[in-house]
C-alpha cells in the first residue's frame, strides 16, 4: 500500500507524533548527533500523517525538479521492482506532479563498486546501494553484515522479524549513521538485511560429508568463515558467472536468496535447497541512500522521500516472501528438494557467527553486547509479528500453498509498526 493510500488511517494514530519521537529518543534516537533526526531542508514541510491534500499543498511553491533514482532491480518487472514502483508513485502523486523520477534500471548510471562515488558527485540522487561490496570503505556496515547472521530463519515469521531487528539496532548505531553521513551521503533506508540466504545445490547438502571439500560460491567475508567452518571450500564469483559454473559443476553449490536466484535462474541447475533455523547464512543486506542531492531539496521534498521508506520496508519484504514462493513451486517443478541442515552442522555454524560478530565487538565496529541484542530483538519482533497476527502455516517446501501471494496489503500493519517505532524519529524536520 502506498504512502497515500495509508494517511487517512494514519491521521488518528500519528496525532502525537512529536510525543512519539520524544517517548523513542531513549531507544532509536539516542546514537548523539549521528543518530537523530536528519537536518531539514529550506521552506515548510507538512506533518507526519498528512492528507494528501495536505501533502499537495505543501509542494505548491517548490519549483519542479527531477531526482535521478537507481534501484537494484534489473528492470521494471521483476518481483525485487515492487519498491522502485512504490517509492516513484509516491513521489510524482504526492508532490502533485512537482516531483519527476528519472529511473534507471540495471545499474546503469554506476555499478555498485561507483555507486557511492555516483551519489556524492551528482549522476544519482537516490539508490538502493550495496555498501557490502565495498568492506573497507563501509567497515561498520560490514560488520552489522555479520550481526544477521544471529537472526533465525522461518518462511514468514523470522524473515519479516529479522528485518525489523536489524533495522533498529543499526539505527541505534551513531557509528554506522557518520560511516554515510560523513561520505556525503544520507541514509533513508539505512539497512535493509534482505531475505534469508539459503544454500542452493546440484545434489542434496545436508550433512557434513555432504560440505566437505564442497566448492561453494560465497558473497561476503562473513560468508566465507561460516563455509570454512563447515570444511566446505569457498570459491569468490561474479553473480552472473554462477549460473554457467553452476550448470557446468565448477561449483557445487551458492550461497543465495530466492529473489536473486529467481532472477538469475539458479533454481533451474541447482535445485536443491538447503536451510537453517536456529542462525543463517550471512545476508546480503543493501540500502537506500540519497547523494549530494539531498542538502538541496526543500524540507518538503527530503520529507516525502523519507516517508516513502516506510513502503520500501513494506514492498522489500513482500519481494523477499514472494520469492520465497516462487521458489517452492521452481524446485517441486525441477524436481529438486528443501532440507533442513543437520543440528550439529547449524552449531558449527552458530559457533562461527559468534565468533565473527565478537570479533567485530573488540575491533570496535559493533556496539558492545550486540551478541546477545540481535537475537533479543529478533525475538522481540517476532512477538510483534505473532500479535499482528502473522504465522508460519507450513514450510520453505510449500510456501506457495499458503503464503497470500493476491494480498497486496497483507505486510502492511507489521511496515506501518516498524517505521512509527524505529524510522518516525529520524524523519527530516
């Protein structure tokens, strides 16, 4: 549901907005000048909750302008550009036409590895990033990569909890906020820890002969000493070189999402799937971030971006969970499999995320007691979840059976309780 579709519900629950923010400065706001609010623009805003009348008219004398936009989804088409939709609606409806949004698909004004570069001098002016393949320019960040690792993993329950977990505490984090802000770039959506990463395979993975010696396609550094403590061998590979060296067996496995193995078509060579529960595979997390772009726009503007995230969380996890969907039903038709890796392989795993999430505790690039606050913000949204009423009706294997594929509207009351608790406070004023 779009940000216009949701502000007549929202009049009445974000009447004490400011009280709100006030009541979370303790938890989301308190990271000391990196981790506040983001510095207003020129001219008058509008209130969060807003009509859209309100909205419209708070845009009658902002000069038109176009922002550059790059998501990451290859086209317009696929189930990853159900955010690019949503954030260009948004903008171009409820600026009345003020705002234009310049789209480019593909990567194609800059690369991941340029896209920061892109952003601070001017090409882009908003993109979904990937600050995990730059480790030494985005340390912090790196680091909070290796902190998904302590998240949990169900079809629907753990995924939507363990976004919204890593999304607070990284919000907390004054660290990670001056690691962007200090670059010249602002954060708006500033973790997005993506969907579960599960192990895709030519045969069945699930024991420790199966992994051993294994060739494994690995994404990250984190990724990496997890497959070294199963004795597997990873391999560092292009995403789109996988599949050939999936079909022709250089590899024997990758480490994926369903959404990226979707769109790259890695379920139809490597069919059988894999999955934890109790601790994941690092994930391989993105954000939203604006440019040099940003210090410009009028306070109007910087605002309606920002509320637009809110369906950026919404339609991230609607792209993630569908996959997940697509996913049971291109394995059953493959002929493939989905197994749970065995208990004492997922404790060598675990042991190794904690190692790696202590090691980045003493080096200073994650907050002290982060072992134990990741997973106790995980289990603190998965009771949001379950209050709202989300469960887990079956498995990976028949998710297509149950997940509400036609229900558009069915992520939004978990989006609209995260961005009121953990994104309302940072919002430009």
């Amino acid at each position: 549901m779009t940000v216009r579709l949701q502000r007549s519900r929202m009049l009445g629950l974000i009447a004490g907005a400011s009280a709100l923010g006030i009541a979370l400065s303790g938890c989301a706001g308190s990271a000391g000048g990196g981790g506040g609010a983001a510095e207003g623009g020129s001219g008058e805003g509008y209130e969060y909750g807003a009509s859209d009348e309100e909205i419209k008219a708070a845009f009658a004398d902002i000069e038109p302008l176009t922002i550059n936009y790059q998501p990451s989804a290859q086209s317009g088409e696929g189930l990853d550009a159900h955010r690019a939709h949503a954030f260009i609606e948004n903008l171009e409806t409820l600026s009345d036409g003020k705002i234009t949004v310049e789209t480019t698909y593909g990567q194609g004004i800059a690369g991941y590895t340029e896209l920061a570069d892109a952003l601070v001098d001017g090409r882009v002016d908003v993109a979904y990033m990937l600050p995990i393949y730059q480790p030494d320019r985005f340390p912090v960040f790196q680091s909070w990569v290796t902190g998904t690792t302590l998240t949990g993993t169900s079809p629907l329950v753990d995924e939507i909890a363990a976004n919204a977990a890593n999304g607070e505490l990284t919000w907390q984090d004054e660290n990670l906020i001056s690691e962007f802000r200090d670059q010249g770039l602002e954060p708006l959506n500033i973790f997005n820890a993506a969907g579960a990463v599960v192990t895709m395979c030519a045969e069945p993975h699930t024991t420790a002969e199966d992994w051993q010696g294994n060739q494994v396609r690995a994404s990250s550094v984190a990724q990496t000493s997890q497959l070294e403590a199963l004795d597997a061998s990873p391999v560092s590979l292009q995403y789109t070189e996988t599949y050939e060296a999936l079909q022709r067996g250089t590899v024997d496995c990758t480490l994926s999402t369903t959404l990226a193995a979707d769109a790259a078509g890695f379920m139809d060579v490597a069919p059988n799937m894999t999955y934890t529960t109790d601790v994941t595979f690092a994930r391989g997390p993105g954000g939203v971030y604006a440019g040099s772009a940003w210090q410009e726009w009028p306070l109007a503007v910087q605002q309606l971006v920002f509320d637009s995230m809110e369906d950026e969380f919404n339609e991230s996890r609607r792209g993630d969970l569908e996959a997940n969907a697509v996913g049971a039903k291109t394995v059953r038709e493959a002929g493939g499999t989905f197994e749970e890796m065995e208990s004492g392989l997922q404790d060598e795993l675990k042991n190794s995320s904690q190692g790696l999430v202590d090691e980045a505790i003493e080096a200073g690039t994650l907050p002290e007691g982060s072992t134990e606050a990741i997973p106790e913000a995980v289990e603190r949204w998965r009771g949001v979840a379950e209050e709202l009423g989300y469960e887990d009706e079956g498995t990976f294997a028949d998710y297509d059976e149950w997940y509400p594929m036609d229900d558009k509207e069915f992520l939004q009351p978990f989006g609209e309780k995260y961005f009121e608790e953990i994104m309302l406070p940072h919002r430009p004023s």
